[in-house]
C-alpha cells in the first residue's frame, strides 16, 4: 500500500486498531476490533465516528456575484441550485451530454460562496469538471487543509453540542460555520449517509487529532470503519457511487428523481439546460428501460453486487442485476440493492454460485431513517 495516501489521522486508526485497507487511492479503515456487524448496530444504537476525510470538498467562490456563479452550477446538473436558501445543504448530481451520471454530491449555500463535498474516486474529475465550465463565473478552490469526520446515531447531538454549541438548534441539511472553544472554527452539516441522524464536520487539519478524541471520549461514541459505513447505508437504500449509479446510469434509471424539481423538468421555470436533458427528460415523461429497486433474498445468504437476476428458477430470461448487497445487521436478514427491467414485475431468481434463489421485490430504505426535521 505504499503507492496509496493516508489521511492525517491515519496514525490514530493505527493506535484504534483499525486494519487498513485500499480504497479510492487511500489507506482506510475498514474496520476496528469491535468488528462490522457491532459497529453497524453501535451506531444504530448510540453514536459512530467515521473519517471521511479522503472525499473532496471544494469551495466555489464567485468572481462577480453569486446569481452568477449559481447559474454556472445549475448549468451542470439537472438540481435547482438558485432556491437554495442560505445555510442550506441539497444533494446534486453532475451528468454528462449522454444523461449518465458522472458524480452525487452535496452543495451548500454558505452566503458569499459555495461548498461542495464529492465523493473521493471522482474528486479530481469533478474539480477538472468545474473548472473547465466554471472558470468565467468562480474560483475553483480545492480544501486541502480540512478533516472531514461524520457523526452518525441517536446520541450524535448532545456529543457533539458539548463540543460545538449551537449544533442541537440545526435541522436535516442545515449548514453551519461554528466556533469550538477548543477546536476553532467548525464547519457543520446535519447531514450523513447512513440514515441516522447526525452530523459531517469539516475541521481544520491542525485540530482535527484533538477534536477526534475528544468525540471518541464522549459517552457512546466508538471509531466505525468503511465495513459498517456501507451496510449502514445499504439498509438506508443509498446509492453508491460507482457501484449503483455511474455514467452508464441515468437519474431517473436510480429512482433519484427526487432530486430533479419541477423547476427544472419539462414546463418548469428553468426547464432542462443541463447536460443529457434530451434523455433524462424523456426517461421522465416516458418511463426508463430499467429501474433500481430494493430486494430482499430469501433466507439468509446474501447476494452481492454482480449478481444476476433472472425470471425463472432454471432457464429463462435474465431481467436484471444486483449493485450492492449483503447482510443487514439492523434488519437481521439480506438486503440488495439493484436493476430490473422496466415493466417486469413477475418473480425474481438471483444466481449465486450457479444457483438460483428466489428473491421479493422491497421497499426502501430497509431501515426506517431519523432524521431530525
């Protein structure tokens, strides 16, 4: 692993035991000696921290004004940018001329510029991307002097409003800058991936071991490694990247449609104008040719991304493909994720190890989500 980078706290993860493995060019935790599955139901239950310091923030800071800069960004993605209240965070997605999706990411409205979190295999990508359609209207500014740490469970507030005070007061992608008496300037967001109520902190390098501890010093709190960050959101019914969307994959094929507003959609003030409009306006009047659904195996054995999903339990015709899978600590059964063909709706077989399992369509997220409105 000596070609991969580390992150800044990379030597507390030793010292909690974390065993380190390659992910998006990083050296990450996968998990601690408490293991996935009681990291996984510790942070339903309690509070987990996770360093996720390898993904990308960036900040876009106008070089007339904001309304400029905020078109050139709407520009880019199929989300209504301009509504976006000030202290305000919505998820996004860049596509690309053939409607596929070439990174999610957060963006937030911090009043005289913009901050951007985008996911770690694509951060240099995206940073290319902005600055190559948004050098007229903004400066492109990489933070690289930052942690970023996620707070994630039910006792995330009072931890953390020990320490930042003025957390508690923020709602469900509420963002902040706050000060921390002993760890200076805090940036904020009530927001995470794993469908608890929590928090991302953005924390400046030279705090960031000290502030780390002192978390995992507060009641209930215990280091969580990429292993449970992943069945975590699994059960939550969120896509990752490069597994359950990428550029093959269009919005509305993932069912992110919520994440289009009607600003943006046919009649709509502000109608199309982003790259792939043609399709992903068409998938949305038309329907899509396939679709992203939860499944929920029969019996207890998994099934992982890759595998096949077909409409009989021997021959027949194969109708789809599972993106993530695995075992769902909180829902104690196998939960998937994956793609059928549209209009399909008989019975389902997925192809683990040259047999056939049959598997139930399931609502998502598996796992009820609490967020704090």
């Amino acid at each position: 692993m000596s070609d991969l980078k580390r992150l800044g706290l990379h030597d507390l993860h030793v010292e909690l035991g974390g065993k380190l493995v390659p992910f998006a060019g990083y050296e990450m935790p996968v998990q601690y000696p408490m293991g996935v599955m009681k990291e996984h139901l510790h942070t339903r239950a309690e509070a987990g921290l996770f360093d996720v310091s390898h993904m990308g923030q960036v900040i876009l800071k106008p070089k007339a004004d904001m309304a400029a800069l905020i078109a050139g960004l709407e520009a880019l993605m199929p989300v209504d940018v301009a509504s976006l209240p000030e202290g305000r965070q919505r998820y996004g997605l860049f596509t690309d001329d053939q409607g596929g999706i070439l990174d999610d990411l957060m963006f937030a409205n911090r009043g005289d510029h913009l901050l951007l979190v985008v996911n770690a295999g694509c951060k240099e990508a995206d940073i290319a991307h902005m600055q190559a359609h948004l050098s007229e209207v903004a400066e492109v500014i990489p933070v690289t002097d930052r942690a970023l740490l996620a707070l994630q469970g039910p006792k995330a507030e009072a931890v953390l409003e020990a320490l930042v005070p003025g957390v508690a007061a923020m709602t469900f992608m509420d963002v902040a800058v706050l000060p921390s008496p002993a760890h200076g300037e805090i940036w904020v967001s009530r927001s995470g991936y794993t469908g608890e109520d929590g928090f991302e902190i953005s924390v400046a390098d030279a705090h960031a071991e000290s502030f780390a501890r002192a978390l995992l010093a507060s009641g209930g709190v215990a280091p969580i490694g990429l292993g449970a960050r992943d069945s975590l959101r699994l059960e939550a019914g969120l896509c990752l990247y490069g597994h359950d969307i990428d550029t093959a994959t269009s919005p509305v094929e993932a069912g992110l449609t919520w994440a289009i507003q009607k600003v943006r959609r046919a009649g709509g003030e502000r109608e199309g104008g982003f790259p792939g409009a043609e399709r992903i306006l068409r998938e949305l009047a038309e329907g899509p040719s396939r679709k992203r659904i939860g499944l929920r195996p029969e019996g207890r054995a998994p099934m992982r991304e890759g595998v096949t999903l077909w409409d009989s339990a021997e021959g027949g015709t194969q109708v789809g493909l599972v993106t993530s899978g695995g075992f769902g600590p909180s829902v104690e059964a196998p939960v998937a994720m994956g793609y059928v063909t549209a209009g399909y709706d008989g019975p389902l077989f997925g192809e683990v190890r040259g047999k056939r399992h049959a598997v139930a369509r399931a609502p998502m997220p598996f796992q009820p989500t609490t967020y704090k409105r």
